[in-house]
C-alpha cells in the first residue's frame, strides 16, 4: 500500500452508492473489490489488483469525490507544516489501528489531501506499476495558482519541476517529479477551469485501451467529459464522471 514518502500512496472514492461504484470501476478499469474490518464501524472496501490493494472506497452520503493520500514520515509535525504553509485542516489526526494515522487536510489554494503515516506493522506488499493496467498514472492539479500551488508541494513534500508547457489560453502546465526522477515526471498542475467549482486533484487510471475503456464508461453509466485525446509522450487520455458524480481520467498508450 505505501511507497516511498512524500509521494501519493493511496486513492480514496467517496462515494453515495458503493455497489454502484464499485461496479462500475470494476468494470471500466479492471479492478476487483474487498471488504475490509474497519474499527469505527464504517464499511470499507478496497480496489485491488490481484491480491494488491490499488484504492479504496466509502460511502459518506450525498458528496462524490477521489482523494489521494500523500504518506510521511510525522503525519501530525507535517499537519502542523501544512497550517504554517496556508493549508487547512478538515478532518483532525486519526488513528486506525494497526493501519495508519492520517489527517485530511487542504492546501492553500483549497485541494483536499491526505497527509498519513502509515503503522510499521501495515503489510505493504510491491504494487505493480505504470502503464500497467489498474494503476495509477498520472496526478493532476487543477488550481487557482500555479506557483503557490507547486511551492506547498516542494516545501512540504520535496516535489521538484520538470519543465512547464505552454497551452496557448489555457496557460501553463507544470510537469512535476515526487522524487523518483521519472523522464517524463509524475503529474502535472495547470489552473483550474471555470466550470470546476474548487481546486482540486484529479487522478488518471490506466487501461488495455482508452476506446474500449470509452465504451465501457458509457455502457456503465458515466460519462466522458473530454476526450479521447492524445497528450505529449503519444499516450491516450480521457477525462470522465462516474455515475454518481465523481470525476476521474483514464489514460493509456493505445487508443
């Protein structure tokens, strides 16, 4: 479940039907679905790969949203980091035993995350990775401010620039690296778009292929807000809505 700190660790859906959700990624992405014990008497259930937990899923009622869980080191001495930095906090540090302690927090500009410190007893078995189907490929952040934005996540979490992209109208997007020092970086940052009501993160799974993965969207009830379209590197992108509301994005290297 976690990888080195400072980068997105794990994948959250809120959701307001778990069945249907879960229906639905399992069938559009290639997951498949655990119910796991939980101690305040919430159900949850993971998205696994195999045997390898990718994501996980709860239902809190009428909102709908993913949010990605950045793991550290200290997760109360980084919620104290965050405050200096602007963030704010929306769900005080909590402890699962025998899993994490997390808090749910915002950056400056209003992106939810999770900052977490995962219990050194947590089974935290290799996961498979990128572009492999299931996984988790790119990170986007869409924001009121670009510079401000980046200079949380540096300072906070170590996060470095790869290079910036010229979108004509749309401005700039910011490629950035989580520290493993990938040639074409782990995500990207650009202002956010007037019809997106708040900053916040969006994250793109990977599929065999995005017109099948498309078919599979519409067939369950979701929809495709854009796309597909190829993006620098030759790979293949949609950005989508579930059923029940939540936006997602899909990427692949075939069309």
């Amino acid at each position: 479940m976690f990888t080195p700190k400072g980068k997105f660790s794990w994948y959250e859906l809120m959701t307001s039907d778990t069945n249907a959700a879960g229906k639905f990624y399992s069938d559009v992405v290639g997951w498949t679905m655990q119910e796991m014990p939980s101690g305040d008497g919430q159900a949850y259930t993971t998205f696994n790969l195999g045997s390898v937990g990718i994501a996980g899923m709860l239902n809190v009622g009428g909102h709908t949203g993913w949010v990605g869980y950045i793991s550290v080191d200290d997760v109360d001495a980084h919620v104290e980091k965050i405050g200096e930095a602007g963030g704010k906090m929306w769900r005080p540090v909590t402890d699962i035993p025998g899993m994490l302690r997390f808090a749910v927090m915002s950056d400056p500009q209003g992106a939810a995350i999770v900052v977490f410190t995962p219990d050194p007893a947590m089974p935290s078995p290799e996961r498979p990775a990128p572009p492999a189907s299931g996984t988790i490929g790119w990170h986007e952040l869409y924001t009121t401010d670009i510079d401000g934005g980046f200079d949380f996540y540096n300072k906070l979490f170590g996060w470095t620039k790869v290079s910036d992209m010229d979108m004509g109208p749309m401005g700039t997007y910011r490629i950035f690296d989580e520290g493993d020092q990938k040639q074409m970086g782990d995500g990207g940052m650009m202002l956010k778009a007037p019809h997106i009501p708040v900053s916040c993160w969006n994250f793109y799974f990977c599929v065999d292929s995005i017109r099948g993965a498309v078919q599979r969207v519409e067939s369950g009830g979701g929809k495709v807000l854009y796309g597909p379209a190829q993006v620098p590197g030759g790979g293949w992108i949609i950005n989508g809505q579930d059923p029940q509301g939540a936006m997602f994005s899909l990427v692949s290297n075939k069309e």
